[in-house]
C-alpha cells in the first residue's frame, strides 16, 4: 500500500473531497477516488468522511491506496504496431488515444494489457501495473514508445535517459508562426500549484527540463515543428511550447480551444534512439506522422495558399 498526504490550502476550501483528490493525480477516475472513500482508504482529520464532504483550510488528509490486485491487468489481444522485437528490448508505435499503462479505474485497453499479450514477458521492475515500462508518451500523443523485456534491460534503458543519451524526436503542429528558425527552451518544469492536474515552467518546485526545437514549415496561422528533448518531463513538449507562447494545436489541457480538427494534441513521437542493452549496438528507429495528423497538415497547407 503507499500512503499520501496532503494539508488543504485556501484555494480547495469548501470544494467536495473526491473533486480535489482526483484533481492531484491525472491517472485518478472520480469514481475510483469514491470508491476508495467508501472502502475507508480516506481519512480528514484521522476521521472517515462520505465522498461529498466540504473541504476545510488545515483539513489534514490521509490517502492509503490499495496495492492493485494482479488480475485486473490482464492480457487482452490487440493489433500493435510493433516495430522492433528482439529478447531484451520492444520499439512499439504507439497510436494517439491509447493510455500507456493502466491506473486505478482504467485497467483495460491499455498499451500494456496489449504487450502483456504479445510478449507474455516483461520487465517485473516498475511492478504489476507497469511492466516493462521504461518511459511513456501521453494518451493523446502517438509515436514510438522502447520496452524492456527483463529486468537488465530495463536499468539499462533507465540509465540511458537519466544519462540523456537517448535521442527522442517528436514533430508538431502548434498555433501561431513562429519568427525564428530554431531554439532551446530551457525553463523548469513542475505541477501548477493553480491546477494539481497541469504542469507549468515554474522556480519553485520544477525540475530542469531542456527542449531544443526547429521549424519545418511555416503556414498563415500555424507553424510545423520539430523538437529534441533533452529532458523527458511529464508534458515538457505541450508546456515549453506554450510557455514560448506557441501551444500546440488540438491540445485540450495547454492549448486554446478553437483549433483544428484533431483528437488530441498535435504532437507524434518520431524518432526514437538507444544503446542496445545486450550488444551495444547504436539502434534508431523512425514512425511516419499518423494520417489524421498528415491530414491536418494538408488543410493548413491549402489554406495558407
């Protein structure tokens, strides 16, 4: 079980628990946290409380959640686009809408429940609900996603983002022409103390996080991009990009909502890099933009004719 704290500020005064517990982690359904309030897993105070309960300033929250049961992540058969396979290692493509790996509430239609499937052996590292999971893209961002097939693997591919000798290239549709050809956003990354949900380029409690991009195609309204990461923060491409002022388009948490017809963020992980766990070998990989994204892209370009 893992224990969570939490002292309720002024600004979730008077709000329903079960709204502001789920607004602390993206991955919590509202009918998860209830339910946790209602098996007793939530106390105010040291004192159960029902999931309609008004918070109060000070209120002292205590959150333990359950250890997952083994059989709710199950092995369901699914058609992934596995673009490379070998004894230690998978490179999958992952397409746009498709969460990485389950959470409490989401336990099916996962890229892990499908891996589990495929590959009937993965990496016990990150545990039962993320098997072999070294790093993840979001929901709505297709593109290539490494996966470790045992446990050296994985503190190999580990090793090698921490390291930041991974090359992960992602290309992008975002709002606005942006004037300069290329540029590094270097500004740190934490969890918006104004939506526990979102995260922002802040001081106070952000890690570093560098992002290094280049423009492809300039339109009337939008800008075709390239990025690098040199960090891999949760949402740095989504955050840096609006943080310069150029969010990217379909975004629905960062970006405005009048944009083009996409579902999701216009964001694909392209390229992808490493050293091979066991060999040593230098391997690269590539996936296509999606068509709905190339779609896209041919609109704005008749548009900007």
């Amino acid at each position: 079980m893992e224990e969570l704290q939490w002292t309720i500020t002024e600004q979730e005064k008077n709000e329903r628990i079960d709204k502001v517990i789920t607004s602390f982690n993206e991955d919590w359904s509202r009918s998860q946290v209830q339910q946790w309030v209602k098996n007793g897993h939530l106390t105010v105070n040291g004192v159960h409380v029902k999931s309609n309960y008004k918070m109060q300033l000070h209120d002292q929250i205590v959150l333990t959640i359950p250890d997952p049961e083994v059989l709710e992540v199950v092995p369901e058969k699914m058609d992934l686009d596995i673009v490379y396979e070998d004894e230690d290692v998978v490179v999958v493509n992952k397409p746009r809408g498709m969460v990485v790996h389950p959470a409490p509430g989401h336990y099916s239609g996962t890229l892990v429940n499908g891996l589990m499937y495929h590959c009937k052996d993965l990496s016990g590292i990150n545990g039962v609900i993320r098997p072999g999971i070294v790093h993840r893209i979001d929901k709505d961002t297709s593109g290539l996603l490494m996966v470790a097939k045992n446990d050296r693997a994985h503190e190999s591919l580990v090793e090698q983002l921490k390291a930041k000798t991974t090359k992960r290239i992602y290309k992008a549709i975002v709002h606005g022409v942006i004037a300069h050809d290329n540029g590094t956003i270097d500004a740190p990354i934490g969890r918006d103390k104004q939506d526990r949900q979102s995260m922002t380029v802040t001081d106070e409690n952000g890690r570093d996080a560098v992002t290094h991009f280049n423009v492809l195609e300039r339109f009337t309204n939008f800008t075709f991009v390239q990025c690098q990461l040199e960090t891999g923060r949760t949402h740095q491409i989504r955050v840096h990009l609006k943080y310069i002022g150029y969010p990217l388009a379909g975004d629905p948490k960062y970006g405005p909502k009048k944009t083009l017809d996409i579902e999701g963020q216009a964001l694909h992980a392209e390229v992808l890099g490493f050293t091979h766990p066991r060999t040593g070998e230098q391997l690269e990989f590539q996936a296509p933009i999606p068509d709905d994204m190339e779609q896209v892209l041919k609109q704005i370009r008749v548009a900007s004719l």
